[in-house]
C-alpha cells in the first residue's frame, strides 16, 4: 500500500550486502566495447520490427489493391498452410538465435521461445483466416461435413493427408509470337510532283517494320483514266536512303545538341521547316501545317524526306516514279515468303507539277501559239484602249495565277500599278462515268483571257508572277515568254492657232501657226516621235474648187506657209494614236491691198480770201500713213516734205511762206505694210472756203456686228454751222470704199448708217472691218470744209452663224449609271446654250468651250436639236448625227441541267449523295469575265456563313459539300468584270445521307453459353444511319472455315444478339461477323477504324461467344457416380432427427441427422450405398434400394512444358491425361501486359476418349490447365 501525502519519511537501515552467486552470467556475444547492450537491443529490435511489418503489408495489401505490383518480398506473403508454417518456423529459429547472443533482457530461455513460437503460430494462421478464409477452412476442415466413415472430428486428419496427394494439374506450354512486318507506304501522306521538264526520277519513301521486302506488287491507277495496272517489283531494285545527312529532312523536334538545331534550320522550300507529330498533322513553328496544305515533294527533295523518330527495326526504301499517277500497296513478301502487315489507305499521289505561265500569240492562221522566249519590241496602244490578252496555266485545277503591272514613265522610273489573282481556273465539262478522284488530280493546260486597260502613258509591261495548283505547288515563270509590254501614248489632236484673219502681203508669204494637242507634249519645241500627218483643205477667195493637201508634221508647234489667199480648213490628222479636229480649224488669208490716196484740193481763197490751199486725202491701207511730197517754188529749189497721218484720211494745209507760184507734187505713199508706193496724183492748187464742223462724241467703242445684229450702225455725230447742213462721211472695208452725202442737223445725232451690202446679215460669210469717218461737211452758204478730226468709228463684223455639230457620232456600251463625255464642235461667241434630245426629252446645257463635251448617262439615242451663242441663235450642221448609249448587259447566271438536279420554282433540288461522294454543279455566267459568284451555305437550318465561287471564264462548278446533313445554296449575288454586284434569287438544294454503319457496342456479359443451346447473348450491335435497318450477320463455328451469312430487320439503332435457327452444337469459340449494313438511305457501308474521324473510336465488327460442355443439372437422388472431394447430399423428409444406415467400403455405418440435409464427402474412391433412413429410435424404417454411388478418383493433367516462337502458323501443345475417358478440359492464355500477367482466353474443350490431346494455337501466351474433367469427376470442383 503507497504512503500517503505528508507522512514523514524514515530512514531505513542499510541493506546487508548480497551474496555473490556462485558462477556469474556469460557476456553478451557481441562486445559492449563495439555496442552497449542498450543499443543491440534496440537495433535486434528494429530489425525484427521491420521483418514483421514487411510480412504484414504485403500479406494484407491486396485486400486493399487490386492487382499491386509485384515486389521480391510479395511472393513471401501468407497465402497458405506452407507460407505459414515457414513463417513460424523462420520466426522460431530467429528467436533461438536472438538467444545465443546473450543480450540482457533479450535472451529468452527454452519455455519463452515454445511460447513465442505458439504465439506466432497463432498469428500467422489469423493472418491467413483474414485474407483467404474460404481456402483455409477448406484446409482445416475442422466443423464441415464429416467424410465418408468416419467423424467430423476426425476432418483435420484428412486435410492433413491432402498434402501428400500428389498434383492434378501441372506444366505451362508458352507461345512467344514474333512481331508482323509491316510496310508503310508515304508515311507523311504528302503529294508528289513531277516538273514537266524533269527527267529525275521521284522517290516515294517506303517504311519496312521487321523484314526486308523481297517482292512487291504496286498498284498503278492513271490520273487520265482507264483501268489500273498492277506492277510487280523486285526489292532489291528500291532505293536506300542517303547515308549522309540530308539538309532536308523531317523531324520529331526532340534534337538535343547544337549540331541538330542547325539541321532544324528553315530551308527555301516550305518542307524543310516540319517537323513530323503524331496524328494527322504536321506540325512545325510557328504553327501547326495540315499535311493538305503543304505543297507536293519535287524530285529533287523525295530522298530527304527521312522521318527521324524511326524504331531501331524500321527501315526506309525508296520507289522509283516516273510517270503521275496514283500508287498504293497491293502485296509485300518477304524472303521467308511471309507476307507484309499493310498500313490501310496509304497511297502516293504524284501529278505533273504546274507550268506554263506564258503569254499566247495569235497566229496568222488563227490558230493560238506560245509567245517565245525572246525580247519583243512593245506594242503601241493609246490611252483609253483595252487588250484582253491570253496566257497558258497548266497544272491540276482549281489553278491560281498572280499577275502584276508595271509602268515606266519618261523619265525612266518604274512602279508596280497593279496587282492581280486570277481564280477558278478549272475544266467546266464533266463526265457522269469519270472517276471524280482521278479526273480532279489530271494536269491540263487552260488558256486564260486576261483584260488589261491602258489608262496612263508610258511603257506598261503584265509580268506574270506564279502558278498555283490545288495543292498548293507554286510554279515561278520566268523569261520574256512571261511578259508582255506595251508602249501607252496620249491621243493627239490639231487645231489652228488663228484667232483672226490672217493677212497676206502681195508678192509675200504667211505663216500659220498649228498646235498639236497632247498631256505629255510640254515644251512647244518637243518633237513627236513619230512624224503624222495633216491634211488640210484650200478654197481660194476667188470662189474656185477647194484643194486638198498634205502636210507633215513633227513637233508640237508647227508653221503652214502660205502665199495665197482665201480659206485654210484642217480635215483630218492621220498616225498613231491620233484623235480628232479640234477647233478652230478653219483660218482664213487676205491679201492685204497696196496703199491708196485720193486726193481733192480746196482753195482758201473761194470762201476765206486767204492765201492758201488745203489738200484733201483719202487712203485706203493699215495706218499709219506716210506721204511725201515735193513742193517746187517757180524759179526755186524744190523740197521734199513728209507727213504722216494715222487715220484714214487727213489733209495737208499748203500755206508757203513767200508768194509764188506752187507747185506739190505727191511722190511716195507708205502704210504699215508697204512702203514707198508711188502715188500718181496731179498737183493740186490753193483752194480754200469756210467750212462747218462736224465731229465724232461720246465714248468710241468697237462695236460688233453679228448675224443677228441687223444692218445699220449707230453714230453720234455733233454738229454746228448755218444750216442747213450737209455731212459727207466715208465707210470703207477691204478694198471697197464709198462716199455717202446725208442731211444733218445741228447739235447732237444719231445717225444710222447703213452697212454695205457685202457685210450684210443676208451674207453668212461676211466678215471683216467697217471702218466710218467723216469727211466733210457743207453749210447753207455752199462752203464745204474738210473735217481733219482723227477719231473714226472701227465696226467688228462677224456674220457667221453660230453652229453646234458631234465631233463624232457613233454609239457605246457602258455601265448603267456611268457617265459618257460626247465631244462637241461650236462655233459662234461663247457661251453657248446647246439642247439635244434623247427618246423624245430635251435636256439643256451652257458650255464655254468650242471643244467641250456633254455628259451623257442616259441610255439611248441623243441628238442635237438647237445651239445659241452668246448673241444669236445657231444651227445644227449634222441634224441626222447620234450618239448612241446602251448599258452593258448585267452578269446573269444559269444552272447547267443535269440528271442529278430538279427543278423547282426559283430552285433546284439534288436527288443527294451518300456522304463522302463528291459531286459538282456546273453553271454558267453571262457577262464580262472575270466573275464572283457569292451564296450563303445552310446546314440542317444553321447558317453557315457566306461562301464565294471565283472563276476567271463563263463557266464555273460548284462543289458540293460531302458531310452528312441537309445543305442549301441561296445565291446572293454575282458580279463581273463591268458590275460589281447584281442581286440573284437562286436556290440549290441538296442532301446528304450518312453512311449506314454499326459494330459491337457490348460484347455480352451472360458467359459462355451452353452446349445445344440457341445463340443468344447480352452482345449489343449498335446501328448508324436512318433506319429501319437491315443486317447481314456472319457466323463460323469453331475449327471450321466456313461462314454461314443471316440477315436481320430491325428499325431500333441498337440490337441484342439473337438468333434462334442458330443451334450451338459444337464446343469452342463461335465468330460473329458483321458483313454489311443497309439503311433507308441505300447508301454503301462504313466503318470507322481506329482513329481516322479524329475520335480515336473504332468499330469492332468481330466478337466471338464461347460454348461450353453445361453442368445438367440432375436431382441430387438420381447421381449415381460421385467423385473424391465431393459431397453426397440428401434431402431427409419428415421430423428430425434421422438414422442413416450406409455401406461404405464394405463396411456399414450408421450416424443420425439432426437436420434435413444429409451430406458426406468422399475422401477417397469406393462404393457408397443408402441401406436405411429411420427417424429417431428407428421409427418408421424404410429400406433403400438401389441408393448406390460409385466414387471415383480425381483426374489429372500434364501440359508438356516448353516455349514456342512463331511468326505465322499454328503451335501444338501437348497434354496427357490420367482417368477415366472420354476427358474434358479447360485451359487459359495469359499475356503480359506491363509487369504483369493477364488471362485473355479461356478455352474448354471436351470428348477426349484419349489420354492425350493436342492444342494448335498462333495466338501468344502462357497455356495452363484449369480444370481437368473425365467420365466422372472434375478437378479442381465446381463450387
């Protein structure tokens, strides 16, 4: 009993000293000096520790993982009576070693370590109850069904004797399956071209798995058609890959050193920069390249193109190709004679690779030929004309044309104007039996329009830049085939630079001045390239036939000489790149008259009494006026005297200074043309009388008379003097001068002076000058005075009447709504008021240019009506000339028929494809090419977006989309080369049905069926397509090779295994096949295989159910052979409890039953037979007749051990039996799959009356025997 809390300690006396003992303990076996016994029992403590967790985890670790890895302590776990005895026995003898090692606290003696040992016996054993209880009551049959003569307690006795039995089954036959050879034609799956001009062979690269090929059969499918031809090759004449390193080369992108980034270097062609993924792309940087959009291998990079990521058993070879074509794989055998694994729909298309790019020439023939490859000199064309010029484009359609225009102006500079695409090159005609895939593969040659405008001088040159086919080869032309030049000049026009008259001096020439009109002639001296040439009319003044003549000229400006007079008119300009007339073009030459004098002498002393005279004169000739004269005093020298007048009249006052008698003699007269001309007028005398006056007022301006101004010229005129007075003026024009006398009165008058008939309105030809001056006048007293005043009234006449003509009539095509400049020809006093006509409605416009144009936009025939000038009405030249305009005609376009399409209203309906089938729709386009065609796509009612169809031609074909769905191609619009848009209301409808397809979706979960049964399985055929469906099933019994087809209906899309015709009479696998499926739709089978739709989803079209020999199920009563192991059971009827009496081995036994179930096991081979059954203290006994089973020994199987390797063909493995015939067995195959095995098939085969039998197999494994049955009995049983 422990202190309590607060009792005081005592202290307690010393213990005596212990007595030493008479022998002391032996040290420990390990020194202390090395380790203190502290320290090995920790460490013996921790081993052990760890020993016996290391048992424990993997003896309960597949309770709680399924299939763990396997370890190389795993196969020392508890799995039965042998693993836990030696557990025991292991733990047992650690223990007595432990002992001998005499460390303290740690040395157990003899009665410890039994006790121990019992303890982890007991351990080891729950251990083993835990993780495989059925298997170790099984063992230890301590509480089950007593055995046959004897006791229940008795059982553990007979499972201890099954340990000595020996085995029933043994052996594992192994089956190793070497791999397939496989051959892998254009692993990249890229295209082949082969340049028109090559004569290098292509090379289609060959993957070989396994084996090297030693024969092979290709098959050869023309592009142009006709039937396929099959070509026999010998391996050895194929190709072997480069053995240095290729620059171009396809990659996996894995490299790991420097020297590998710099083969991963981007050559010029696009191929060098991919790198090879798995799947269908490949992929590269900066993004991934789909294998379609890459362009095709040429000859000269086939042999570069190594996938580098190839296993250590692939090899590469090369097929020679010569020719395009369509390859694929037919055959391949090795030496061996084995045959090749074929990678499916693998081909190599090879086509000829686009050429062409050259310009087409017309030949004299009419017949189209090849522009050669030489420089041309360009050809001329003006500014403002159209060539629609032809190119050649070969290849596979749809091609692709890039062009581009150059311009080099004069100064020697060139730009690129304008670039362009030319799509949609492709054939238009079709043929229903041509193979679709063959015939849009085929190269051909096409002959391309191309329309080019000249709108701007200089040297233009088309160069075309590349031809692109569809798949994508470019081809760069080259040469002087690819180009084509032009030279562009300006349009030149002429016109007179006559604004007057021109005046021609007798005896003299003139020079009139003509301009040629050109934007690029600047300076007035530039000189033409080449000389044109003008010619012109002359009507002489004397009223003779006009002459037509000829002139050339050169430059800019140029000269006509002239010597005679009268009227020069341009008629036409002839040359390259010439326009038209402008005006003026019409000049008029007058000769200019020699000066005249008339002269009239008044004496002053009639009227003045003045000493003196005055000489009247009167010239005619361009001021100014130069007159010499002599004066001549009687008995004196003479003088010459000179005076100048810058009128038309003037007059001299002859006052001499000394008396005498005067003599003036006129000599000379000089005008501003001529000079010096002699004058023959008689000397005049004095004259003189007072005179009135009379004299011009107001503001002198030059009036002008037109056709209709009328006749008369207004004057103010003032006058003074004793009236009544008389005025005497002159009018004078050209030649022609007249004195008129008419009454005036004083102060100021208008006076209307007639105009002379010559320039009257009635003469539309009149024109020139009227010039009126006064002369005299004369008062009431008779005294006329000279009027000497300066002033003169200088009259315009232009008589001509104003006139409107079309430079040109003729008609255009242009484009609704597009503006037309129609040039015009006025004539008359600017502005000019012009109406014209068009389909009956007049239109007006004011132009200020005798060469403007009118803006016509309307379409129809337009015609001048009338035409004013800024002063008269005018008139109409050429009232019959038109213009007319008409609209280019808008693009339309037409559904070629065909036997696929119906028609409808505004639409077409296609009878529809099976998806994958390609089908087009030709049309046709009405208008200027090229055309873009724009629809919209729709799908099942969804709105696919807007699509455009180019094509550079007439026709164009639409491609009809593939995938499954209900399609529909609403056109929108369509525009060409004049329109850019134009509304449409087109339809096309089209379908396109699934293919029908299915495959086993659940391979059946209900087990082997039964022997004689009806084929009926929990395997589901899953359906696509629209149905009802029909089926065409497969089935080939085991070991036989023959397949017997059954047709099923069903319109469900998913279909349980049922065929009840079909009885199951033979033992072993049944294959179930699915041979075709046909929906509503009647289009043909697919299936998918194995990733090809981009899912990785692949259709199992193969399932096999296995049948069996069954278990029949008898009434427990009527077995009469029963087998070691087995239980005898009983139904006992009435109340319990039971006597049974029984004859066992010759011996009788008799045990009571408490319950109605009576059960013994055979424990060994004998006879055992029911005598009695009594209820308690044998009441109611009743003799049992016939009650008799015969147990038999359990039988054996051997399987003879050993491993075979096989490439093709069977295996036999051997099995031998011990029993009782006829023998039934079942076997497995197991494969490995990673670190472990796994059983992949079970077979059962039965009615073996030999003692051996022989398995044939070319499936790999592990071959083992599971059960073993004979006549009677089966091993191991059945639970």
């Amino acid at each position: 009993m422990p202190p309590r809390i607060g009792t005081p300690i005592r202290r307690t006396p010393p213990p005596p000293p212990p007595s030493l003992p008479s022998t002391l303990p032996p040290p420990p076996l390990i020194p202390t000096a090395l380790l203190a016994p502290n320290e090995q029992r920790l460490f013996l403590v921790a081993l052990v520790g760890l020993v016996e967790i290391t048992k424990l985890w993997d003896t309960f670790l597949p309770l709680f993982v399924t299939d763990p890895d396997p370890t190389w302590t795993s196969s020392l776990r508890i799995s039965g009576p042998v693993t836990v005895l030696a557990w025991t026995g292991f733990e047992v003898l650690a223990l007595y070693f432990i002992s001998l090692l005499r460390i303290p606290l740690l040395s157990p003696s003899f009665r410890q370590t039994t006790l121990l040992g019992a303890i982890c016996l007991a351990i080891n054993g729950l251990c083993w109850l835990i993780v495989e209880p059925s298997t170790m009551l099984g063992y230890v049959n301590v509480v089950g069904t007593a055995a046959l003569g004897g006791e229940w307690y008795w059982n553990w006795f007979y499972a201890a004797r099954k340990w000595s039995e020996p085995k029933h089954i043994e052996g594992v036959h192994k089956i190793r399956l070497l791999p397939y050879s496989t051959a892998t034609l254009n692993p990249l799956q890229l295209t082949y071209c082969i340049p028109p001009d090559s004569h290098q062979p292509l090379h289609v690269p060959i993957v070989f798995n396994n084996s090297v090929p030693e024969l092979l059969d290709i098959v050869i499918h023309p592009l142009s058609g006709g039937a396929p031809q099959t070509k026999t090759i010998y391996g050895s004449s194929l190709t072997r890959s480069p053995a240095r390193a290729v620059k171009l080369r396809i990659t996996d992108g894995t490299g790991d050193d420097d020297d590998e980034a710099e083969e991963l270097e981007p050559e010029i062609d696009p191929l060098s920069a991919l790198v090879l993924q798995s799947g269908k792309k490949i992929v590269g940087h900066p993004r991934d390249i789909d294998p379609a959009s890459v362009p095709s291998v040429k000859p000269a990079d086939s042999l570069a193109l190594i996938p580098r990521n190839l296993a250590p058993t692939e090899n590469v070879l090369f097929l020679k190709v010569d020719q395009p074509s369509v390859i694929t794989l037919r055959n391949v055998v090795d030496k061996r004679g084995d045959r090749f694994h074929l990678t499916p729909r693998r081909e190599a298309v090879i086509v000829s690779c686009p050429s062409g790019g050259r310009f087409v020439e017309q030949a004299k023939g009419g017949k189209l030929v090849l522009k050669k490859d030489k420089d041309q000199a360009p050809e001329l064309r003006c500014v403002g004309d159209e060539d629609v010029v032809t190119f050649e484009a070969t290849g596979v359609s749809p091609l692709q044309v890039k062009w581009e225009k150059k311009r080099t102006d004069s100064n020697g500079n060139t730009a690129v104007e304008k670039t362009g695409t030319v799509e949609g090159i492709e054939d238009t005609l079709f043929s229903d039996s041509a193979d679709p895939t063959t015939r849009t593969r085929v190269s051909k040659s096409h002959h391309v329009p191309l329309r080019v405008s000249h709108d701007t001088p200089g040297q233009s040159t088309v160069q075309l830049l590349s031809v692109k086919d569809a798949l994508h080869n470019t081809y760069t032309p080259s040469g002087y085939s690819a180009q084509k030049a032009w030279k562009v000049e300006t349009k030149k026009s002429v016109k007179f630079n006559c604004q007057a008259p021109y005046q021609l001096l007798q005896n003299q020439s003139v020079s009139i001045p003509i301009e040629i009109l050109a934007p690029d002639l600047n300076h007035p001296s530039q000189k033409l390239e080449r000389p044109l040439k003008l010619t012109y009319t002359f009507t002489p003044t004397s009223g003779g036939e006009a002459q037509e003549r000829v002139m050339e000229v050169k430059s800019k400006k140029e000269e006509l000489v002239v010597t005679e007079a009268g009227s020069y008119a341009l008629a036409a300009i002839e040359g390259d790149c010439v326009g038209g007339v402008m005006e003026p073009s019409r000049c008029e030459v007058q000769v200019v008259p020699l000066p005249t004098l008339d002269m009239s002498v008044t004496t002053l002393h009639e009227c003045a009494m003045d000493v003196g005279s005055t000489a009247h004169l009167d010239f005619t000739g361009a001021p100014p006026f130069k007159l010499e004269y002599i004066e001549q005093r009687k008995g004196g020298r003479p003088r010459t005297i000179s005076q100048q007048f810058s009128g038309h009249h003037g007059s001299i006052v002859l006052r001499p200074e000394q008396e005498g008698a005067y003599t003036y003699t006129f000599t000379a007269l000089s005008d501003r043309r001529y000079r010096n001309i002699q004058v023959t007028q008689p000397p005049i005398k004095q004259t003189v009388h007072p005179l009135a006056n009379a004299e011009l007022t107001g503001k002198l301006i030059k009036p002008t008379l037109y056709s209709c101004s009328g006749d008369v010229v207004g004057v103010d005129v003032e006058a003074r003097g004793i009236p009544p007075l008389k005025l005497t003026y002159l009018t004078s024009h050209g030649t022609h001068s007249s004195n008129t006398t008419i009454p005036l009165s004083l102060g100021r008058t208008n006076l209307q002076i007639p105009v002379p008939d010559a320039l009257s309105s009635s003469n539309p030809s009149a024109s020139g000058k009227l010039h009126i001056n006064l002369l005299s006048i004369e008062d009431g007293n008779g005294c006329v005075r000279k009027l000497e005043s300066a002033k003169s009234v200088e009259v315009n006449v232009k008589r001509e009447k104003p006139s409107a003509r079309l430079a040109s009539g003729g008609s255009k095509q242009v484009r609704e709504g597009e503006i037309v400049k129609v040039p015009l020809r006025l004539t008359g006093e600017r502005p000019w008021k012009v109406v014209y006509e068009v389909d009956g409605k007049q239109q007006k416009v004011t132009l200020n240019d005798p060469n403007a144009a009118i803006q016509l936009k309307n379409e129809g025939i337009h015609k001048l009506v009338k035409v004013n000038d800024a002063t008269c009405p005018g008139e109409i030249l050429d009232p019959s000339s038109t213009f007319t305009i008409s609209y280019l005609p808008r693009p339309s376009l037409a559904i070629l028929p065909s036997s696929a399409l119906v028609p409808a209203k505004k639409s077409w309906n296609h009878q529809g494809l099976c998806a994958g089938q390609e089908d087009q729709v030709g049309l046709t386009f009405e208008g200027q090419a090229p055309f873009e065609l724009t629809y919209r796509l729709g799908k099942d009612g969804k709105d696919l977006g807007t699509r455009y169809l180019k094509s550079a031609q007439d026709a164009g074909v639409l491609h009809l989309e593939t995938d499954p769905g209900t399609y529909t191609y609403q056109f929108i619009t369509l525009s060409d080369g004049n329109y850019p848009s134009n509304g449409l209301d087109q339809k096309i409808s089209h379908q396109v049905f699934a293919r029908p397809g299915g495959g086993w979706i659940k391979g059946g979960s209900s087990g082997p069926l039964c022997l004689d049964g009806k084929l009926e399985s929990g395997a589901v055929l899953g359906l696509r397509g629209k149905g009802p469906w029909q089926v065409t099933l497969g089935v080939r019994k085991p070991a036989s090779a023959k397949v017997d087809l059954y047709t099923i209906n069903t319109a469900k899309p998913e279909w349980s295994l049922s065929l009840p015709d079909v009885l199951l009479n033979d033992i072993g696998r049944y294959e179930i096949t699915l041979h075709d499926i046909v929906d509503s739709s009647s289009c043909p089978m697919e299936l998918l295989d194995g990733g090809e739709d981009g899912t990785g989803f692949r259709d199992e079209t193969r399932i096999s159910v296995e049948v069996v020999e069954s278990a029949r199920i008898v009434e427990v009563d009527a077995r009469k052979q029963v087998c070691v192991g087995d239980h005898l059971e009983f139904l006992l009827q009435g109340k319990a409890p039971w006597t049974i009496e029984y004859a066992w081995l010759g011996k009788e036994h008799r045990v009571t039953s408490g319950g109605s179930r009576f059960s013994r096991f055979a424990e060994k081979a004998g006879e055992f037979e029911v005598k009695s059954v009594a209820l308690r203290g044998d009441q109611c006994k009743r003799q049992v007749e016939g009650m008799v089973r015969t147990v038999h020994p359990l039988p054996s199987a051997r399987i003879k051990s050993g491993e075979d390797d096989l490439r093709e063909g069977v295996s036999s493995v051997l099995l031998y039996f011990t029993g009782t015939a006829p023998f039934s067995f079942t076997y497995t195959r197991s494969e490995q799959s990673g670190s472990k095995w796994k059983v992949v098939e079970t077979q059962t085969v039965t009615d073996i009356m030999e003692d051996s039998y022989a398995i044939s197999s070319s499936l790999p494994g592990d071959y083992e025997v599971t059960s073993i049955s004979d006549k009677y009995c089966r091993y191991p049983r059945l639970n």
